[in-house]
C-alpha cells in the first residue's frame, strides 16, 4: 500500500532541497517502478530519471520519459535492447572498462551518454576513486569512439547504508566530496573541462543540504522511505509512504507471535540488526481509518520463510487480533518489497 500523499511530500521535499543546493535531480525510479509515481515527479519538473535495468528504461520510455541513465553496469548481452532504446530517446550508460567501451563503440552508431563508474568504497563495481590514471585512459577511450559522449563521473555511496547517524553520514561524503573535486581537477587539466559529477543514495540526499561538487543527485528510496532509513536517521516514521498489508493466519498468544502470509517472497529476506543484535525483517504500524499510524513499540517482524511472515507483538495488541485481520509492515527495504508486490500495488 503506497500513501500517495506522503509520497508527493517527499518528493516536494527533495525538489526544494535539489533546487536550494542547486544540482539536478535525476531521481532513481527503481523504488516504485510505477507510471501513477512518475506522474507525481513530472507535477515538480523533474524530467530526467534514473532507472536500474534496460527492462525499467524501456517501460519507462513507454511513458513518455525521454531522458534515461540506466545506472548499472553496462551488460554487452544487450546491446540489441541498447540499439534500440538509443535510437528512442537520450540514454545514458556505465562502463567501467576499455572493453565495454569497444563493443558499444563497434555495435552503436546512435550517439550515447556514457558515465564512468566510480567506485566511492562501497567496494560494488566501478573504477576506484584513488585511480586517477585509469580513469584518465577510461575517458580518453571514450573521446576517441566518435559516437560515444563521456556525460562524466558517477558514484553510488552504498556504504552509507551501514551508517547509524547523520553525523557519520556527513563524514563519509565530507571526504568523498574532496577525493572526487581531485578528481575532475586532474580531468580538467588533462583536456575535460565539462566533466560532470553524479551522486547517488537516499542518506545522503535526505540529510545532507550541500553537495559539492556534485552537479547531479540521485536518490530513489526516499520517495517511500523504509525502516533502515528511519533507523540511519534519513527520514522520520511519518514520512514512510509504503507498507505491506499482511492477513492474520495464526495467533500464537502464549508465545506473543501472530504468523501473517506475508514470507520472503512478499518483504524480501533482507534483515536489520536493531539493539541486542537482533536482526529484524519489518516493523508494526498501528491501523489507522486511513493507511497505518505510529510504529508499535515492541511489533516486529521476528522471521521469515517463503511465504511465513512471524511477527512479535505486545500483548496489549495481541489480544485485538483476531483470523483475517491485516498488520499493516513497513518493511526494512522498500525497493526490494515494491518490486516483490508490483503487480499487486495498492495507491490511495
């Protein structure tokens, strides 16, 4: 269930935020990979987007969006479906390596936007940030292809997933912020002086008020939020727009767990670890006439399987409960949950 309301709130928000910091905000739609929410996006001028698959750029481009960076490695088994979206609209690609460069080079002859992955120590893909050298041979090679456009530099700090502060948020990009100003610097000076910087991951973009000298953000989870965001500090628990509806299937009061059909399959397995070292895989909303209210204190979803969700309540809530009643979750991950329940999407 998708809160329509907070969610035009969150991305008002970062609208304001973008335009005060003065960079572009070219939004990850890989969260909700729905039209209705990119409808939202167009209300506040964004339109340029970022997705995650060639599969979400062209059911995206089947909306009318005309701008796309496909922000994941460049996959050299699809460059028929590259062919094709290139010659539709303005596409932008990662590489990496001189030899992806070579095969869009040998099999495009529409003119692409190409990005140089950068790898800011979330330690994923990407050229290390301290490789200057590399990264110069990189750009060179795509100057020289003739159909290829180098947009610039692009980053993903996934490791501020791992934070549990705004504070330790700030450090890590403080730090990044001069390691990549280096960067361009020595890109400049060696023949690029309109090499862009874009920057990626909802932490940052949700508590961070300036971005320099990044051009360019991309956060996507915070157009829903979840409950590792509330727990880092990038959002409040009002501010979480998605939540999964679970029925009741087993009340188990001696032991202070309900069993929901809500599994694996429905949340993901990701988990959290919370106080004690506990990993958790979703938190209770309290029931509200319209969508969910305040977090339960204590309401925890304990574990999972495939389609098993067992969820720890208080036993003040627990004895309300009765068969076929719905628990209304916020799940740890709400990219990997939207993506699980897209065809079975709810937007009030």
């Amino acid at each position: 269930m998708v809160d329509t309301g907070k969610v035009r709130e969150n991305i008002r928000k970062m609208s304001v935020k973008a335009k005060e910091a003065g960079v572009i905000l070219r939004p990850h739609f890989k969260t909700h990979q729905s039209k209705k929410i990119g409808d939202i996006f167009r209300e506040y001028g964004i339109r340029e987007i970022t997705v995650s698959s060639l599969t979400m750029a062209e059911y995206f481009a089947s909306d009318d969006w005309r701008d796309i960076t496909v922000a994941f490695p460049f996959n050299v088994r699809e460059i028929e479906r590259v062919k094709s979206l290139a010659g539709q609209i303005t596409l932008g690609l990662l590489v990496d390596s001189p030899q992806a460069v070579r095969v869009l080079k040998e099999n495009i002859k529409e003119k692409l936007k190409i990005w140089i992955k950068i790898d800011s120590g979330y330690h994923r893909c990407g050229i290390p940030v301290q490789e200057k050298d590399s990264v110069l041979t990189l750009a060179r090679e795509i100057q020289d292809s003739g159909n290829l456009a180098l947009a610039g530099l692009l980053t993903h700090a996934g490791q501020t997933y791992n934070t549990s502060s705004a504070r330790e948020i700030s450090e890590i990009f403080s730090s990044l912020s001069v390691q990549f100003q280096d960067l361009k610097d020595f890109l400049v000076e060696r023949g690029f002086p309109h090499i862009m910087l874009s920057y990626g991951d909802t932490p940052s973009c949700s508590t961070l008020k300036n971005f320099h000298p990044f051009q360019e953000i991309r956060p996507g989870n915070f157009v829903y939020y979840d409950i590792q965001q509330f727990l880092i500090g990038s959002c409040r628990e009002e501010e979480i727009a998605a939540a999964v509806a679970c029925p009741v299937v087993g009340l188990y009061p001696n032991r202070g767990e309900v069993v929901i059909y809500g599994g694996a399959v429905h949340l993901s397995k990701q988990g959290l670890a919370v106080s004690g070292g506990k990993i958790i895989y979703g938190r209770v909303f309290q029931p509200a006439e319209k969508g969910w209210g305040k977090l339960i204190e204590g309401g925890m979803v304990a574990s999972l399987s495939q389609e098993h969700g067992i969820v720890a309540l208080p036993p003040e809530y627990l004895k309300k409960l009765k068969l076929g009643d719905l628990l209304f979750l916020a799940p740890v991950h709400s990219c990997l949950a939207a993506d699980l329940l897209k065809e079975r999407t709810l937007l009030f």
